[in-house]
C-alpha cells in the first residue's frame, strides 16, 4: 500500500495537458498495481509501479514532432531500468525515476497553487 506522502503515477495524479486519456489509463494501471500489491504481499512477490515524467522513446519523440508543446526533458529508459532495479533493496511501491518525476510529485504535495498559477500562465486550464 502507499506510504504517506506518496501518490500515484506521475501522469494519473498530475496530469499533462492534451493528454487526457492517457492521465487516466496511468492512473488506473497505479490503482491495480496498489491493489495487486497488497493481494501478492504474503507470497513475497515485489510489485512496482513504475512513474517516470517523461521517457525517451519512439512514441515521445513522434509525440513531439507533432505537437512541440508537449515537449519535456526525457529520461532515457535505462536510467528507468536502473531505478527499478534500485527500488527491489525497499518496500516502496511506487518509483519515479527521474529528477522532474520528483520534483512534480514534491509541487503537487508541498506546493498545488504554483501548479495552478504556471497552467494560468500558459493557457492550460
């Protein structure tokens, strides 16, 4: 189960604009991750829920050739791959690899009106 102060997949708790269908889809994939968790804790199976901001893959990059503002920093999908494999040593449920991951987890935690304040500024509402 969540630990305080986490939450869920980075697109389903903090959704990026024009991207509506897939905010819902993370969303959900991080309910049954935190529900098959809990199912699976007495066998010893480790369930992850893996939550990156963006990663640099074929489809992020057709994305972006298509509509520029959605444009991000990317983290490359073997830094993915090494945060997960450094997530087995704890209990945590969720990970977020990448710097943005964090720091939008932090804003929307610490900081929800500046989230707020910056969709004003730049038109996303």
């Amino acid at each position: 189960m969540r630990k305080p102060g986490e939450r869920r997949s980075s697109a389903g708790w903090l959704p990026p604009w024009k991207l509506s269908a897939y905010a819902a889809s993370k969303a959900a994939v991080s309910a049954y991750a935190e529900v098959l968790a809990a199912e699976c804790r007495a066998s010893g199976v480790k369930i992850r829920c893996v939550c990156p901001a963006l990663v640099d893959t074929p489809q992020y990059r057709q994305l972006v050739a298509r509509d520029p503002t959605v444009a991000g920093r990317a983290v490359s999908a073997s830094a993915v791959v090494d945060a997960v494999e450094r997530s087995l040593a704890n209990d945590r449920l969720f990970v977020f690899p990448g710097r943005d991951a964090k720091l939008g987890i932090a804003m929307r935690r610490y900081f929800p009106w500046l989230l707020r304040v910056t969709d004003r500024r730049t038109g996303k509402s």
